[in-house]
C-alpha cells in the first residue's frame, strides 16, 4: 500500500477517536452530559487505546511499505539494507527470530529503522527528537491496558512531571 494510504488510514484512525471522545462527552438540554461518567470514561481511555494501536499499525505499514520498495511522500526511496520480497517477509524480518515484535518499545524501533535504513531515513532524526513524548505515551497506554502497581507508579510519576503537582491514584481518564 503507498505511503500516502497508509499515513490517510492512520489520520483517520486519529479522526476517529476524537469523535469516540467527543461523542463521549456531549451533553444534551442544559449541559447535561448525555453519557454517565463511567460510560464516559470507558470510551475516552478505549479511544486512547485505539490511538496507541493506530500509531503501531502507521509504524508497521511505513516500514513494511519503505522496506518494499514504496517512497516516501515527497517521492523519494530510502535507501534500504534490506529487500525483502513480500509484506509478509518485511513482517518477518521486523519481528526477527521473536514471536512479534514489540511496536511500543520506541528503542526497538530505532534499532530496526537505523538497521534496515541509511542513517535511518526517514524516521531519524524526528523519533529521537521524539522519544521522550513516545515514552510518555507507553506508560500512559500501559495504564490504558492494564492497572498494576508498577504502571500506576509510573502514571503517577508521569503526572507529577506534567501537572507539577503529586496526583496520588489519578487514573488515565483523569490525566
């Protein structure tokens, strides 16, 4: 699929879970929210979620298409170490000799890209100017997914350095 197709289908991924959001949080006659709040904060962390699985979908499909052969968006071919000659193998070979690769792990990405790449064109130098945002994303789809002492730890220390106050048992809804 060209890159143009896969960047439009993660935009509107992206469309998409704005709109679970703010239907979420309509309010009806008077400013009554339409939803309840449970309901509210359901939609609203899914939606998260599905932003989280929308960003590792975009990086899977980039790479898979870059590793192809496909161009980048302003019409230029990365040069690539590798050649694989399918999706399927692409996939292969991103996942290496584990059972899936790990899209979340933003360091992983970095190894694969600067592997498979020159220089890692074109997804350096922006994912390392990135990677502490990417970083915060993880913990917060790690308190998206599942709620254990260590992610609550982290999305407390998260939004100790965001909000610049402690935020003792704050969940993602409320961050």
């Amino acid at each position: 699929m060209p890159l143009e197709n896969v960047l439009s289908e993660f935009k509107s991924s992206l469309a998409q879970c704005d709109s679970l959001i703010a239907n979420a949080h309509q309010t009806g006659a008077g400013g009554i929210a339409l939803l309840p709040p449970l309901d509210r904060r359901q939609i609203t962390v899914a939606a998260f979620l599905n932003l989280y699985i929308a960003w590792e979908t975009f990086l899977e499909s980039s790479l898979v298409e870059l590793m192809t052969g496909g161009v980048t968006l302003s019409g230029r071919a990365a040069v690539k170490y590798v050649s694989p000659i399918s999706p399927e193998a692409a996939r292969r070979l991103i996942i290496g000799v584990n059972r899936y690769f790990d899209y979340g792990n933003h360091d992983l990405i970095r190894k694969i890209v600067n592997m498979y790449f020159q220089s890692g064109y074109p997804y350096e130098p922006h994912l390392s100017s990135i990677m502490s945002d990417l970083a915060d994303l993880r913990t917060m789809r790690n308190a998206s997914a599942h709620i254990t002492s260590t992610t609550q730890t982290a999305l407390e220390g998260l939004a100790l350095r965001v909000l610049s106050r402690p935020s003792p048992n704050i969940d993602l809804y409320r961050f």
